[in-house]
C-alpha cells in the first residue's frame, strides 16, 4: 500500500530547506515511490544532451531537478506555507487535505 503525501500536482509550495530554501513554485511533477517531488523554477540542474529534434546542436539544457517532499510546504489560499492534515468530508465521506494554519479545506 502507498503512503499519501501531502501534496499533489498542481499545488503552490515552498522549499523549507536546502539550496533553495524560501524559494517558491508549482508542482509538475510527484514521484510517490520515491517521495520526491519537481518543482517549476527550482533546483535547476545542467543536463548534457546529445542533438536531437527538439535541440539539433546539442549541448548543455537546464531543467528542474528532484526535490524530497519533506523539503516542501504547501501554500493554502492566504498565501502562507502550512503544514496538511486530512480529515473525513462529512458530505461526499471522503478524506480531504485542509491547512492546518487556517483550518480551510486544499482543494
């Protein structure tokens, strides 16, 4: 069985630590199995590729690089970072993400 994680594709987040701490962006990207996460604009790492369609010359192209979730905190409506906690909908009876800072249920 996976373990959920605290935040999807789609979701605003915030770095909590490392080289790219404070740093903001969008999640393109969730690996479950590896709890690691690609986010737009941070981590940018160097990749070395060999000519092709989209690149005829080749040569060195920056993209963005994993990210452990535990690095990131979402940002709810307010525009602040907050821990998720999951909760039981009384109305559909399915789990749901709400920020703990401010109580308001992620959609």
């Amino acid at each position: 069985m996976r373990k959920k994680l605290h935040i999807k594709k789609g979701d605003n987040v915030m770095v909590i630590s490392g080289n790219a701490k404070g740093d903001q962006g969008k999640v393109l990207f969730v690996d479950v199995d590896k709890q690691k996460a690609i986010v737009e604009g941070v981590n940018m790492v160097s990749k070395h590729t060999r000519p092709n369609a989209e690149n005829p010359k080749g040569g060195i192209v920056k993209k963005e690089g994993y990210i452990h979730v535990s690095n990131l905190k979402l940002i709810d409506g307010s525009g602040k970072p907050t821990r998720v906690g999951r909760k039981l909908d009384e109305k559909s009876n399915k789990s749901v993400r709400y920020s703990k800072k401010s109580g308001e249920v992620i959609k």
